[in-house]
C-alpha cells in the first residue's frame, strides 16, 4: 500500500487504534493530520510519530463544527489538499437502560454520530471540489452487530455509522469516493487494559485464541481506503477473530 502524496486525517488519533493508523499511514508515506481532545495526548503523539513535517495535529472535540473545518482547512493548508479521512473518534457510555441519562445518551450520539457525519460531509465537499476522488472511512464496532450488556445506546451509534456507509455510496460514488466501515471486536488498548482481565477473558472468547491489537485494526483500515479498495465502497469489515461467528458473552449471568 503507497500513501506517497496523499494527504489523511486521523480523528481519535491520541493514543490507541487511531495513533496506530496514523503512525502506519506515515510509514507508507503519507501526510497526516491527527486529531485528538486531549492536548497533552496530541502533543504526544506528535512526538511519538517523529515525522519530520509530515503530522500535524487539530486539538478539539471532533463533533464541535469549527473544529471539523479546522481540520479539513489545515489539511489543505498545510498539505495542500485532503485524500483520506478516518473517522475513529467516538466515546462510551456503559449504562442500564432503565437508568441510562438523556445527557449520556445525546453526548454519544453527538460524538459518534454528529462528529463523523459532519466531518465525512466537510471532508467529502473537499474531495469534491479536488475533482480526484478520496477515501472516507467511518470505525464501527462489534458492537454494532451483536447485543453487549449496557451498550444500548453506544451499539445503536455504530451499527448506524454502518448504514451511513451505504447510504453515502449514492452520494459519493459519481465522486470516485468510497466510503467504507471497519468494525473491530475486542483490542488491547491503553483503555481497555486498564479494565480487569481484559486480555484473558477475551483470549478465552475469541476462536482465534487473542484480543486484536492495534496492529491488525490499523492495517485493515489502510487497506480500506487505500487505492487497493477503490472498488469496495459501502461496506463494512469485521476484525474481531471470529468473534461474531458464536459471540460468547464476557458477562456471567
């Protein structure tokens, strides 16, 4: 995969998948703009990358709207123009849904939804008006697929970014832009493995024997909406190691 010459925007980009994505995008010689709401993760990003001009970040929530143009502006800016945009911010909320709060709800669905929609929207007038095509790139999740305990409304936002995928390819398809879904199962994270005995419970759920790690969900990504896809539009791959295929729950009854 060859990224020489084209330019991508990473939201999430502060630690975890979406620093993963970015750190391989450069490596197959991109430019990359990487956004996260945490200054002190993007500065360490940044940092981390070593990417000698190549990276730039955008510190701000990516559902707010100037910050999404900021984005797109400072791509095209600093770059030049704008290929790629990988929309892999997003935040959850665990909650019973007897009890789960209508701020909790909106704050996912503003985040997950609202962010990537409008970012895809920005991103996509952009690659418009560059008359080249693109790629657009929304991360779902597992969840998105299969029912997990106090995940009503945080599922609900990702297997809805998958229908967005599907709905854009009217939209975007005269454009030569495809817009696919990656929708990972359980990953080691600095997130998640902060939670208890996440590596080995989800080695012993998963018919593959591990958790994915960055890695495998950055590659897949950059397969997506690398010039090697450019036929694949509207869809959505699951990384998850089989997960879905039995979907064992990690929560004893």
């Amino acid at each position: 995969m060859d990224f020489k010459e084209m330019v991508a925007i990473v939201t999430g980009a502060g630690q975890g998948i979406g620093l993963e994505i970015s750190k391989q995008l450069l490596v197959h010689g991109a430019k990359v703009i990487i956004n996260d709401i945490d200054g002190e993760l993007a500065e360490k990003a940044i940092l981390s990358l070593g990417s000698n001009g190549n990276c730039t970040a955008v510190v701000g929530d990516s559902s707010n709207m100037g910050i999404i143009q900021e984005m797109v502006d400072k791509a095209v800016n600093t770059y030049g123009k704008l290929d790629v945009v990988i929309l892999n911010a997003g935040i959850t909320h665990f909650g019973d849904f007897f009890t789960y709060s209508p701020e909790s709800f909106f704050k996912v669905m503003e985040v997950n939804l609202g962010g990537s929609f409008f970012l895809a929207q920005a991103a996509a007038k952009q690659m418009k008006e560059q008359g080249k095509g693109g790629a657009i790139l929304f991360m779902s999740s597992v969840t998105g697929h299969q029912a997990h305990k106090n995940l009503a409304a945080y599922g609900m936002s990702k297997a809805a970014l998958e229908m967005l995928a599907k709905n854009l390819v009217i939209e975007l398809s005269p454009y030569n832009i495809n817009v696919n879904t990656v929708a990972p199962g359980a990953t080691l994270t600095e997130r998640t493995l902060q939670e208890e005995n996440y590596s080995e419970t989800w080695q012993g759920l998963t018919p593959m024997g591990r958790a994915a790690n960055v890695s495998d969900i950055a590659q897949a990504v950059l397969f997506l909406v690398s010039d090697n896809a450019k036929h694949i539009t509207g869809q959505t791959l699951i990384v998850d190691g089989g997960w879905t295929s039995l979907s064992p729950s990690p929560y004893q009854k």
